[in-house]
C-alpha cells in the first residue's frame, strides 16, 4: 500500500468514526438570554421593572431606634428611659394602563418597647388607579392637608384620625387646584377602651364605633398652591357622634424657611368625634372625668416653622393651644450626618391650664430610611 492510498484510508476511518461519536453525542440546550433589571423612572425615584411584567416595584422602609422620657400626652407619666424600637417594610408597585398609573401601597410595621412588649401589623395596604384610592390609609382629613408639623410629638393636640378604611377620590386639575371627597372606615366592630377609661361605651363612641352602624364617615376639601405658598381646608363629619370639624392650614416658603398655620373648629364643643378628638391619657391626672375636657373644646390652633441650619442641619418647631387651654409646644433638631440617617433630640412641654398641670418629655430619636 503507497502512502497515498494509507492517506486516504486512515481519513476515511477518522470520518466514519467521528460520525457515529456525532451521532451519540449529548447536545447541552442554549442558554435563555439574560434580563437584566430594567429603571423604572416613570414613578419616581427608586422603581425598578419586575424582570417579564410592565409592573414597576419599589422595595423601601425604615429602621427607628429612640429614648423616651416621660409623656408629653400624659401628666401622670413619671419614668425613666423608655427604649422604643420600630421597622417598617414598604412595598409599592405600579403599572401603566389606559385609565391612568394602577398602583398598590403596602406597609408592614414591627415594634418593641421596653419590657419585652411588642406589637406588629399591616399598616397600610391600598389600591389606587387614577385619581380613585379604596383600602387602608391614614385619613384624607390628615393626608390631604399634611399632618401638622415637622416634629414627632406632632399630635398632642389631636389632628385627626389615623389608618382606617376608606374609599377616596382626589382631584388634581394641574393648574395648582385640588380636591378630595373620601368615605372613611368608622371602624365598626365594638365599642373598646381606649387610654384606660373604665366606661368606653358611655365616652367612646367617637373611637371605636358601634357594630350595629353602617354609615361611613364623610370627609371633604379643596385647595390651592402657588409656588412658595398653599392653602387647604378640610372637612370631616362622623356618622356616629353626628358631629365633625374643620381645618384649614395655610403654608408659606421664603427661602429655604418653611411656615404653617393650621386652625381647626369642632361643631360641638362639649363632644368629642374622630375629627376633633384627642390623644391626651384621661387617667385622672390632668384630664377631666369627662374625656370632652381634654379636647379642642371649641377650635384648636397649630403653629410651626423649619428652619435650615447647614445642608445637614435644620431646626423645627410647633407650637398648639386650644379653646379647653391645653397648651403644647415640641421643638427639636434634625441633623444627618450621612445621607438617610437622621439623628433627632426633641423635647416637648404640655400644660394642662384647667388642671393646674403641666408635663416636660424627650426623645432622643436615631432614624436609618432605605
């Protein structure tokens, strides 16, 4: 056999051979391409598209760890250093379609104080498309104006009520006007005690309405802004009492200087309902027997300013008084060392003038938002 012919038939052998390895040979399936995590910038900050979905979702929260000193809600509170804790768990999503952004709202809080007392929930979960929101919020007589001021005993004086139930609608003509109309949750189930009294049923109804009551709450208001200024007026009437409240709160800008003003007027002094209610403790010691005394009475006024020290540093201040004279003035510091950390001392006076009491307390807050 001459080379060439030895060539020839050791190549033909090499190709039969490889063809049966081919034809046995286990072939590994292609790999699915890759997607990454696409920005979601149509919602704001920090939305990010569900990897296969046109469904926008943000992942946030806050962790809060802060000393507590006395009550400024309650004169009889004489303790020592209270330590709280708090986690909250925020998750939102929102998808475009044809009848505007279709969002859900959802919060989960766990708490633990000192003495080993915890308390967990689901703090808010809601559903909004459009200008329409049903599902549990804060209430719009709080949401729609802005709380009161920038300080955390910001409700010594009562503002208004918080989660609840409700089904809302807001108005926003773009040109600065907006509206709201809202059917609020009266939390119908049983009549509860509430900060201890012995008689819930008899001065509670305001709180914890009766289980037999059908009809929602009404909560109603407009308002206008402008640039460096704003006006809002709420209103809110509770089915059960058959009485309510109204604010308005005027806010101005100059600089980097912010200012409220905030009045509230109940339609019966002499009772209490869940738009001029009150969150003082009835113990005995500054309240009262009859828990109206430790309400607006009449009105009740807020006043409070921020004011920016350095880009890191600013100071806050509120200020309330009400026609039953209570009086009640927070004040603190807000300092960020880092980007999202707050670090805040507060400290709080409340005089009760018809009890002849008054109460200092502190907070020295530490704050991490994610």
């Amino acid at each position: 056999m001459n080379i060439k012919g030895l060539l020839f038939g050791s190549a033909a052998a090499l190709a039969a051979a490889s063809g049966v390895q081919a034809a046995d040979a286990i072939v590994g399936a292609e790999p699915e391409p890759l997607e990454y995590v696409r920005i979601c910038d149509a919602y704001g900050k920090g939305y990010f598209y569900i990897p296969g979905t046109e469904t926008c979702l943000k992942v946030g929260g806050k962790v809060r760890t802060e000393g507590e000193w006395y009550d400024a809600y309650d004169a009889k509170s004489h303790v020592g250093t209270m330590w709280h804790d708090r986690t909250e768990l925020n998750i939102d999503t929102a998808t475009d379609t044809e009848y505007g952004p279709l969002k859900t709202n959802t919060i989960f809080r766990w708490e633990w104080n000192d003495g080993g007392s915890t308390n967990s929930k689901l703090l808010f979960a809601n559903i909004s498309l459009g200008g329409l929101t049903v599902g549990k919020l804060d209430s719009q007589y709080n949401l729609y104006v802005g709380y009161a001021g920038n300080v955390a005993n910001d409700d010594v004086i009562y503002d208004g009520p918080y989660e609840l139930n409700q089904l809302t609608y807001n108005y926003d003509a773009g040109n600065g006007f907006t509206a709201v109309i809202s059917l609020e949750d009266s939390n119908s189930a049983s009549n509860g005690t509430y900060f201890g009294d012995a008689d819930p049923a008899a001065t509670h109804d305001w709180v914890t309405a009766k289980g037999n009551h059908y009809a929602p709450d009404v909560v109603a208001g407009a308002g206008y802004s402008a640039g460096t200024w704003g006006i809002k007026v709420i209103g809110g009437y509770d089915s059960i009492v058959e009485e309510g409240a109204i604010k308005a709160r005027l806010d101005a800008t100059f600089g980097g200087f912010k200012a409220f003003f905030m009045a509230g007027w109940n339609t019966e002094g002499s009772k209490l309902n869940q738009y001029a209610g009150t969150n003082l403790n009835s113990d005995g010691a500054a309240c009262p027997t009859n828990r109206a005394d430790c309400g607006w009475g009449d009105w009740a006024l807020w006043t409070g300013f921020t004011a920016p020290i350095n880009d890191k540093l600013s100071a806050n201040a509120q200020f309330a008084y009400t026609d039953s004279k209570i009086f009640a003035a927070t004040a603190n510091v807000q300092w960020y060392p880092v980007k999202n950390l707050l670090i805040q001392p507060e400290v709080s006076y409340t005089n009760w003038d018809a009890a002849d009491t008054d109460q200092w307390a502190g907070i020295l807050r530490f704050e991490r938002n994610f």
